[in-house]
C-alpha cells in the first residue's frame, strides 16, 4: 500500500546504524510477542499476509514512534479486536472476561521451537509455465494499490532484467485481503541503481528485487 510504511528508498528518516554484538531480543518481552504473534497464526483466523497488512495498516505517526515488536503487538491487537477475540478492556487489564472463540489450533510453549523452524511455506506446485524467462527485460508496472502489495515504490514503473525464477508462491496482494492464495511465479529482478534512484546512484551498482508476475510487463 501506499504510506509511510514503505520505507525502502525513502530519504530524511536517518542513516542505519547496526548495534555492534546486538542481541536477538533486547528485553524478555520481545521474545514472548514473538512467541504469541507466531502462535496466534495457528489459531487459523489469519494469514500471513493479513497479518503484515495488520501491522502496516498501523497509524504512521505510531509506527514511526515505536520498537519492532511494539508494532507487531499493536498488529496483533488489531487483528484480535476485530475478530472478536479480544476486547479493549481485556487488553487494558490483562484479565479474560469473556470465554474464548474456537480456534483452529492451539500451539504450547513447548511446541515453539519446532513451529518456528517448520514456518508457513507459501510455495505451491506450479500449473502453469513461467511467463518470463531469465535474461529478458521487463518493466515493474506502476501501481499504486489501497491494499498490500509487496512491490515497494521505488521500483515501480522501473526497467530490469530476470535475474532468477525463485519458484511458483502465493500472491500476497489478494492473500491479504482474504481474496485467495492465486499463486504466481515469483522473478528475482535486477535493477541498475540509476534506474531505481536517478544519476546520483553510484554507477555499476545493482539491486534485486523479486517481484511477483503479476507485477511486470514485457520490456
């Protein structure tokens, strides 16, 4: 979607600066948002990509505001809210008032570990042939959609070349918005920096981007 959120190539926000031996979590209650974020995906009320557009849907000045996983607690929470599964107060005081909904699954601690590592695989076995090959040109189209798409703004309406098939996966523009999974080829595509950011990109540099098919056009 269109907003703050996407904030690949974006300019006046800072420069990175990487946290030297930084930690995987900061503090203990890192690890348990991501523990009930993940866990909460078992529940089946939910796919991946409604949760990122959960998270992304957040208002701007609250997601500039907040750590990493502040956001995805505050998406957690939308996502819970609105399926009745949670209410405000019970957020408020942390205390459940109403019986819980039937869920699809419920995933203890102890079974964690292995639900992070198996993941959510989102390949799918492919029915048609890919409609672009590796080495041809082709141009990202220029949208700018409501909803979730993983085409970040600078690179679209932009010329590259296939640089990989990365296999046949689940679209997340329409998985987001509980339209179906509508798998697609997925393309890694590389641009020339100039290309993506104008004549003050360092020449000879290059980004991939992998972009879904539905994303690109014939050059």
């Amino acid at each position: 979607m269109n907003g703050l959120h996407d904030m690949g190539g974006m300019q006046c926000h800072g420069s990175v600066e990487p946290e030297s031996n930084e930690p995987i979590f900061h503090a203990a209650w890192e690890e348990r948002a991501l523990a009930m974020t993940v866990a909460m995906g078992f529940a089946g009320k939910w796919n991946i990509d409604i949760s990122r557009f959960a998270r992304e849907s957040l208002p701007p000045d609250f997601y500039l505001s907040k750590s990493y996983y502040q956001i995805w607690l505050a998406g957690l929470q939308s996502l819970m809210l609105e399926r009745g599964m949670v209410s405000e107060k019970e957020l408020e005081t942390g205390k459940c008032e109403a019986p819980g909904l039937d869920v699809k699954r419920v995933v203890s601690a102890g079974e964690m570990p292995a639900a992070l590592a198996a993941g959510a695989p989102v390949e799918r076995e492919a029915i048609v042939e890919p409609g672009f090959a590796i080495g041809e040109d082709v141009r990202t189209l220029n949208i700018n959609p409501k909803g979730h798409t993983r085409l970040p703004r600078y690179a679209r309406g932009k010329s590259g070349r296939i640089a990989a098939i990365q296999g046949y996966h689940v679209f997340p523009d329409s998985n987001a918005h509980g339209e179906g999974e509508n798998p697609q080829w997925l393309y890694c595509v590389c641009f020339e920096a100039q290309e993506l950011f104008g004549q003050a990109a360092e020449q000879g540099n290059k980004i991939m981007v992998d972009c879904w098919g539905a994303y690109l056009e014939h050059a």
